[in-house]
C-alpha cells in the first residue's frame, strides 16, 4: 500500500540525489585548468540526459528486474513496461515502483559522472559518450543487481552496502584506476602542478554534494522514519570528521590549512559513510570520518609519488573512500540500528567482515577489468583521447567551440 509520507521523502530524496551530479560539474569544474572548465561541467551535465534515457530503456531492468543466475536482472522491464504506479513489495512495499525507479536511476547517473574526474583535460567527447553508455551497461547495472537486486549473488552473500559504496564508489573509483593505466598523461603532467582554476567552485560543489548527500543515504532508508534520520545524523558526522582530518593532515605535512583539502576531505568523508550509513553509529561514523581523511589523503599522495595520471584523484576519494566505508561496515555494524541488517566484527560476528572484504574484492577487480578492456577496445577503433594542438587549445573550444570565460 502506498504510504504518502514515504513516498514523499523518497520523490525529495531524488532531487537531492539529482543534486549531486551539477554539484560534481562544480567541484570538477573549479579543480580543472580553465580551458577546460566548460568542457567538464559538459561532462556531467550531459550524464544526466544519457543515463536517464538509458534507465529507463535497459538500465533498469538489467540492474533490477527479475534475476537471471544472480549475476544480472532480466529483459522484463525494458522500456519500464510492468514498472507502474503499484508498489514492488520486493524492493520498496510502501511507495510506487516508479519512485523506487527514479530514486535509483539517480544514483546511476552520478556513479559515471565520478569517473570523469579521472579523464579531465584530454578524453574526447565522442568517445566519452559512447564510454559512459557501454561503462553503465558492463559495470554499474550488473553489479546494482549483485549487491541490490532480489537475488544478486552478493545480496545472498550476506554483503552490506547501504547507499552504495561498493556499488557506486567502489566501481567508479576502480574505473577512474583504469582510465589512468589507459589513457595517455596529460601532456604537462609532471612539469608542476595545475593549480585549482576557480576554488569557489570547488567549495561550492563541495558543498552542495554535502547536501544532496542526505537523500544518497538518508533517502536510502526507503521511509520517512527512524532509519532515515539514523542515516541523515550519521552522513553529516562522517563528513565533517574527514573535513576536519583532511585540513589538518593537509596542515601539519603541507605547511598551511589547504581549503581544497577541507573540501576533498568533506566528500571523502561522504563516501566513507555511504555503505554503512543505515547500519553504524554516530560514534562510529566519527571513526569511519577519521579514518577516511587519514587514508584517503595518503592515497592522494600516493598517487601523485606514482606518477599515475588521475587528473582529480577519483581513485583515492571514491575507490578508497568507498573501500574504507565497506570495511568498516563489516566492524561497527550493529542490528541495534538496523534490525534488517547484520551485526560486524565488534558487535561479535567477525564473519561480516569477511563477507565485506570479499565483495570489495569482487567489486575491485570486475570493475577495473571491464574499464580497461572497454577504453582499450574504443582506443583501438576510434581514439579516446584529444591530440596535442586540442588540449593546449582546451577542450571547452577544441570539443564543443565555446568557453567558460569571454
């Protein structure tokens, strides 16, 4: 039976979650060189459109219709035929299949925005195009259904993942990883760092994903209620705790309090908190914060100390962070916040902990395998990356002949 209240939070629960892919054009946008600031922003935005009609044509149904082996879902519901107005008791009983749909289509539109934060400055927009649909198709749907949908091989492996840190972070950071080994370096890389072009941006972005981040995981909950607000109060605690690491981390080895590293350090944070949002306490999560900031800033400098060409560290935020987070699901989750999830490793069963490090292994290497094999194919056939007269142009007059600033 459908339930307004509910129904409600999960509709504004997907605008935020909608949110969240702008926001990225802005966080993206500001780090870049200004050349190509128009060209990034495109990069989302245009996520938007294609992963939306994507969804709603194939993308659903493979991610989360009937199960076919436990590895991916059914043909059924192409084009959303048999998704109507009625509840799907099996995904979400209290609200119309259609607003558990859309609520996930949202989180199929961000998880390739992501991955674009590796590429920036040098992939060309026709082959970016026809990357993000083949990525969505290979990547994000099939593992949505193993970790998400009614008997996905994960799901039935006992494996937690709340709002989508094996998911959508995971897979993006490992694809981000990829594209790295892939695509040539940009052709300054090495020669000094490319300074940030706008931090207001930066911050800004920063920001709003902050705030879109409550429908991520609080909207994940399904109801307005108890849960939900668990999740809300857990994300904000999360967040603010790696904010703070990541300043300080940024202060006490870089020599002054860096504002992108209290930024980065923000959704690091988020990130972090995603799979384990509906299951941890606000205790945890101060620890799950921490940790985030700590180790997703080494990863960061680890990176760059590898000369690995990650334009905008996707790996060590989003890859990290969301292994971090679902780790530490398998420590600090407990049924005293969840009763429809499991107790971890400091709750007594330290077998979640296993469970979780199997599924983030699984997630690791198919997303990265699948990444790499679908840029090595499209580079063979078409080329993904711009020539050197493109990028010294910029990509905002070389891709798509406008420019940030006039």
């Amino acid at each position: 039976m459908v339930d307004t209240g509910d129904t409600a939070w999960l509709l504004a629960s997907s605008a935020l979650v909608l949110v969240m892919t702008p926001a990225l054009a802005f966080f993206y946008g500001g780090m870049v060189h200004r050349r190509h600031a128009l060209a990034t922003i495109m990069q989302s935005f245009i996520i938007v459109a294609i992963i939306s009609v994507q969804w709603v044509l194939w993308g659903y149904s493979l991610a989360f219709g009937p199960d076919k082996w436990g590895i991916i879902g059914g043909l059924e519901w192409l084009g959303l035929r048999g998704v109507g107005l009625e509840p799907n008791e099996a995904y979400a009983g209290t609200v119309p299949h259609q607003a558990y749909m859309i609520f996930q289509a949202m989180f199929a539109i961000i998880t390739p925005a992501l991955i674009t934060g590796a590429f920036a400055g040098r992939m060309k927009f026709k082959a970016f195009l026809i990357f993000i649909v083949l990525w969505a198709t290979l990547v994000y749907d099939p593992v949505a259904h193993w970790v998400w949908g009614v008997d996905g091989w994960l799901r039935n492996l006992g494996a937690l993942d709340f709002a989508g840190g094996t998911v959508v972070h995971i897979t993006a950071g490992m694809a981000a990883l990829a594209a790295a080994l892939v695509l040539r370096k940009r052709f300054h890389f090495g020669m000094g760092a490319e300074e940030a072009h706008n931090l207001p941006f930066v911050v800004l972005g920063a920001g709003l994903l902050w705030f879109g981040w409550f429908g991520f995981n609080a909207g994940s909950a399904l109801a307005s209620g108890a849960l939900a607000t668990s999740a809300f109060v857990v994300t904000n605690t999360a967040a603010a705790m790696s904010a703070l690491t990541w300043m300080t981390m940024s202060w006490w080895l870089g020599g002054k309090p860096s504002v992108l590293g209290a930024a980065s350090g923000a959704v690091a944070g988020l990130v972090a908190i995603t799979p384990a949002s509906g299951f941890v306490t606000p205790m945890a999560a101060v620890i799950i914060g921490l940790l985030a900031g700590v180790l997703c800033y080494l990863a960061c400098r680890l990176r760059a100390r590898l000369k690995l060409d990650d334009s905008l560290d996707v790996w060590g935020c989003h890859g990290v962070g969301g292994t971090v987070g679902a780790l530490a699901t398998g420590l600090f989750a407990t049924v005293a916040i969840n009763s429809a999830g499991k107790d971890g490793l400091f709750y007594g069963s330290p077998g979640q902990l296993w469970t979780q490090f199997v599924a983030v292994v699984i997630v690791w290497v198919y997303a990265f395998v699948v990444t790499f094999v679908i840029l090595k194919v499209l580079d063979k056939v078409m080329g993904v990356c711009v020539e050197h007269d493109e990028e010294e142009m910029g990509l905002d007059l070389s891709q798509h002949g406008e420019r940030a600033y006039v």
